[in-house]
C-alpha cells in the first residue's frame, strides 16, 4: 500500500505531542509494508532545518517539505473575520505547497493520502483534481473544542467575542470538511463521538496514538521527585500548572519540605521560570523527553481543556511511572482510575494523590507497572498501525 501523508509540521525533532503522533505512525506505516512519503509545511514559529533530520528517517518516508510563515496578521485576520473565512485555517494554505503536491500527484499514485489533522483541509480540492486515493482524515483533536474553552476562560469581553468568533468559524470549517473526505480516524473515542454527533457521515474509526513502545523501557526509579512535561507556548498547560501552583504545591511542600518539583518545556514564559516557588525547578526545553523522564518518579498532569490525547502521558505510562492527572489529562486514554493512573479535579484530591504516591511505595510501584502494562496493551504501535491499515481497506473498498 501506497500512504502519502499530509502534515503542518516537520515530523522532526520527536519532543512535542503532534510530532511523535506523526513520525511514529510513519515509521509503524514503513515496518508493517507500506511505501510512505510525507509532504509537511516547514513553520517559521516551529521551522527544521532538513539536514538536522536523520538521513535514514528523511530518506524512508521520502520527506519534502515547503516553508510558510503561520505568524497572525492583523490585516489578514480583519480580513478573514469580515469575509467569515477561519483564519485558524487560513494561516496555513500556502501556493507553494499546492504546487508541490499537484507535482507529487501527478508524478505518483497513491492508495491513500492522509491529512494530519484539520488544518490541510484547504488542499482536499488539490487532491480530488490530481488524485483518485481516498483520503484520510487524521484527527489529532476536535480544533475547534479547544478554542471553545479558550473564549470561555478570557476575561476581557473583546477577546471573548473575537475568540467565539473564531470557534464558531472554525467548527462550522471542521463540520463542513468531514464528509469532503472519504474516512476519518480520531484519536480517543470521546472525539469519534463528538465528529459522529457533528454530522460526519463517512467511515470514522478510533484509532489511537501509539509509540514504540521497546523504545520506552522502564527504568526504576525510587527518587520521589516529581515532574511535569509539556509545551508551554499552549494556554491550556501554562493555565494548568498554574492552577496547581496556586491550589497544591503548598499543601505537597509542607507535608513534605524535601521533595522536589521538576518542571520542562518549551517556551517557557520568563514570568514562570523566575517565580519562586520553594522546592521547584524548571529546566526550560531539554533535549529529550525520554532522558528526562527516566530522571525522575512521579508524573504531574495538571489540565483542564483540550481534545485528542496526552502524548506525554502515554510516553510516561510507557516508562512505568505513576501518573497525578485530572479528568482532562487522561481523557482518551481508556485506562482504569485508581489502578492504571490516579485522577483528580478538585485541589483537595489532586493533593491527596500526590501525598499517597509519596508516602506508599509499594501504591507508587503498583501505579507504575500498572502503567507500563496498559501501554503495552493499548498503544503498540504495532497494533495501532495494523488496525490503520485494516480501516485503510474498509475505506478503499468503498472509495
């Protein structure tokens, strides 16, 4: 089977959520037979250089890339508001990248193209015109959830009104490109639902996001120091962290004066890394996720907005440590509450999880293999790229 897949970023360096969704999946796709390429918009905010990609993962999926600036444009944003375009969407069309992928088209067939999320929908027309695949649509997240929750939290009736605007923009472009497609693959199950409510009436399957999971070994470790790991140019996460700041931290830091706080991520707003805190450290972006991770115990999820999955969580999982999150954090992650992960909403619980990872080792070391376990089960991405391929002939056949 021939796979090409769309992307708005370079699936390089692994560290964010989207990125590894994206590469591992292409990597799993190659293991398992198919013959992949992959066309991604190279950002200016998130830009790679292309020779800083391993040669041999650039050459198997045959990577090219086109450059395009994403940066907000007051006049372009004007503009989209007043023609009820989503500038959300708008941000990524680029000429180029429609004269790459016709090149591509017209040079190779292909049994499937998928779109890594939403935002390639502008270039489905190019596809239909140059094409015969059927193409797949790749939800990572139901996009317009997020901005939803957005408007919801601002404060200043401005913003509010122009961040409901773009909601609403954006969930009747999300709606309208559905059934555009000829099959959707979601990410958790919650979103299969919300699409499938939404009016998507072509084949929509949950598959979810899986690693490599050999990659992850399990590596003890008794230090009880806990940690975080997320972007921190993402609302949700800086809003997160600072309502366990706000809410926890004291209440873990006086029970238990020794015990440390680990906090990375990129873009870390300079407000957060010169706050003072006692007992916390924050590291900033680090060079690997995995390295990190295997440094410290106890995984902190704080969240309370989003849609799709926490990729971060499934890594941890995957490395046997014990997880602290809210109901948000391990939304899409079908595991057991209290046996897999441990999950709170309110401070007083969130608090007490923490407290019981730290004063009960054999809870903590339970949690951990727990974790381990589930991710094994669930996000092999072996079996997840095995049940892609089985949807990939469902959809073809009725193509």
């Amino acid at each position: 089977m021939k796979v090409l897949q769309l992307s708005n970023k370079v699936p390089y360096p692994e560290k964010d959520g989207g990125v590894i969704a994206i590469s591992a999946l292409s990597r799993g796709l190659i293991e398992a037979g198919c013959q992949v390429k992959l066309l991604a918009l190279n950002t200016k905010k998130h830009f790679v250089d292309i020779n800083s990609i391993p040669k041999e993962f650039r050459e198997s999926i045959q990577l090219e890339t086109v450059e395009i600036n994403t940066t907000i444009n007051a006049f372009k944003a004007l503009a989209a508001l007043i023609s009820n375009k989503s500038y959300n969407i708008s941000r990524f069309e680029s000429k180029e990248f429609d004269r790459k992928l016709t090149d591509i088209l017209q040079k190779e067939k292909f049994d499937i193209i998928q779109l890594e999320g939403l935002y390639l929908g502008p270039y489905i027309p190019i596809i239909r015109k140059h094409s015969n695949a059927a193409i797949i649509l790749r939800e990572h997240n139901v996009e317009w959830k997020i901005w939803e929750w957005l408007a919801k939290e601002e404060r200043n009736i401005l913003k509010k009104w122009y961040l409901r605007k773009l909601t609403k923009q954006l969930k009747a472009y999300e709606e309208g490109t559905l059934n555009t497609c000829d099959g959707v693959a979601t990410i958790t199950k919650n979103d299969k639902a919300l699409l499938i409510e939404s009016g998507c009436k072509v084949p929509i399957a949950y598959i979810p996001f899986g690693i490599d999971i050999s990659a992850y070994a399990p590596k003890e470790n008794n230090s009880n120091r806990l940690f975080y790991i997320g972007a921190l140019d993402w609302l949700p996460n800086l809003q997160g962290l600072d309502w366990f700041f706000k809410n926890v931290w004291n209440t873990i830091h006086t029970v238990f004066p020794a015990v440390e706080f680990h906090v990375a991520g990129r873009n870390m707003p300079e407000s957060l890394r010169n706050s003072n805190y006692p007992g916390v450290v924050f590291h900033g972006e680090v060079e690997s996720a995995k390295i990190f991770m295997d440094n410290y115990d106890i995984m902190l999820v704080p969240l309370f907005a989003g849609s799709g999955v926490r990729v971060k969580i499934i890594e941890g999982m995957a490395m046997g440590r014990p997880i602290v999150t809210t109901s948000v954090g391990i939304e899409g992650i079908e595991c057991t509450y209290g046996q897999d992960a441990l999950v709170a909403d309110i401070p007083e619980k969130f608090g007490e999880a923490i407290l019981a990872c730290l004063k009960d080792e054999n809870l903590k070391n339970k949690l951990g293999k727990n974790a381990r376990k589930f991710a094994e089960t669930n996000n092999d991405i072996k079996k997840i790229t095995s049940d892609l391929i089985e949807f990939y002939k469902e959809v073809i056949s009725k193509n």
